[in-house]
C-alpha cells in the first residue's frame, strides 16, 4: 500500500512541474525549461492556479485521512 501512496506522490509532483512550465511557457509564448531572468510575473501567473490545485488536493487528502482514521477508531470500538 505505501508504493502506491510513493507513486501517487511522484505523479502529483511530474503533473504539477508539467503544469507550471506548460503555464509559463503559455505566457510568455515559447518553450521553458527553467526561470526566466527578468520575467517575475511568468512565474507568478503560471504558479497562481497551481497553488490554488495543490491546496484543493491537500484539502481533499486531509479531509480523506480523517475519515479513514474515524472509520478505523469506529471499528476497534465495534469489535
């Protein structure tokens, strides 16, 4: 079970990477690969959204994990 959660993991992070680079290079028009010196706000704009989706994954883990952990205590009560 922990593989998958260390899989799962390293794609969020590929999926994000891709997500703030394609958004970079969408503002400023070409391929990036890297920081562009002197272009502050390519970084910002791409990297908004993105931080908007990691903060609503982390939401949604939180939100998964305590449920799990109630449902566990509920059934070491039961038994």
């Amino acid at each position: 079970m922990a593989s998958i959660q260390w899989v799962a993991s390293i794609y969020i992070i590929v999926t994000c990477a891709a997500l703030l680079y394609g958004g970079m290079s969408d503002s400023i028009g070409c391929p990036v690969t890297s920081y562009v010196e002197g272009h502050p706000d390519v970084f910002m704009t791409a990297c908004t959204p993105l931080s908007w989706l990691l903060a609503f994954i982390v939401g949604a883990s939180a939100i998964h994990a305590s449920r799990r952990g109630a449902t566990r205590v509920l059934q070491s009560e039961s038994a």
